[in-house]
C-alpha cells in the first residue's frame, strides 16, 4: 500500500490527536493549530487534553483498552436508544 497524506487545515484555537501505528506500536502526535510561543507559561486546555490522553494512551495500557470498551460500549447504547425511539413513536397518539 502506498504512503498517503493527508492536509487538515485547524483553527488557531483547535489541536489535533493524530493516532497511528507503525512496526505494530502505537503512535501519537498532538498537532496544534498554531504553535505556542516559547516560554508559554499558560497553556490553553485543548493543548493540555491532547497532551495529557497522548501520554495516557502511550503509558497505560489499561487506559488503552477501557477506552476501546468505552467506545465498542457506544454502539450498543445507540442501538438501545433507537429501541426506545422506535418503541415511543409507536405508543405516541396520531393526530
């Protein structure tokens, strides 16, 4: 398969968590929208939540694998929900 890239153009205000694999390991980048001036002292909170779930994600497996449950978890609420939308349509009255 051939190498491909992609762009992604970001807010200022915005951080991307790039996820990865490469050699079957895991790998993670945080991406700002703009960089931050050397010396920042005050690090905005989307920086830091990029920075602090990288760093989980690359030192806790545990972390790792309750957040794929987390997500596989999602799936089977949404089924739900659409259960109970489909059974409230049903007993709602017709006008």
């Amino acid at each position: 398969m051939a190498d491909a890239n992609t762009t992604i153009d970001l807010d200022a205000t915005e951080v991307a968590l790039i996820i990865g694999e490469e050699e079957g390991s895991m790998t993670i980048r945080v991406v700002p929208g703009r960089e931050l001036a050397d010396g920042t002292t005050d690090v905005p909170e989307p920086h830091e939540i990029a920075i602090a779930l990288a760093m989980r994600l690359l030192n806790d497996p545990d972390f790792h694998d309750d957040v794929l449950e987390w997500y596989e978890s999602q799936d089977d609420e949404e089924e739900e929900d659409e259960l109970v939308d489909d059974d409230e349509d049903k007993t709602k009255p017709r006008d």
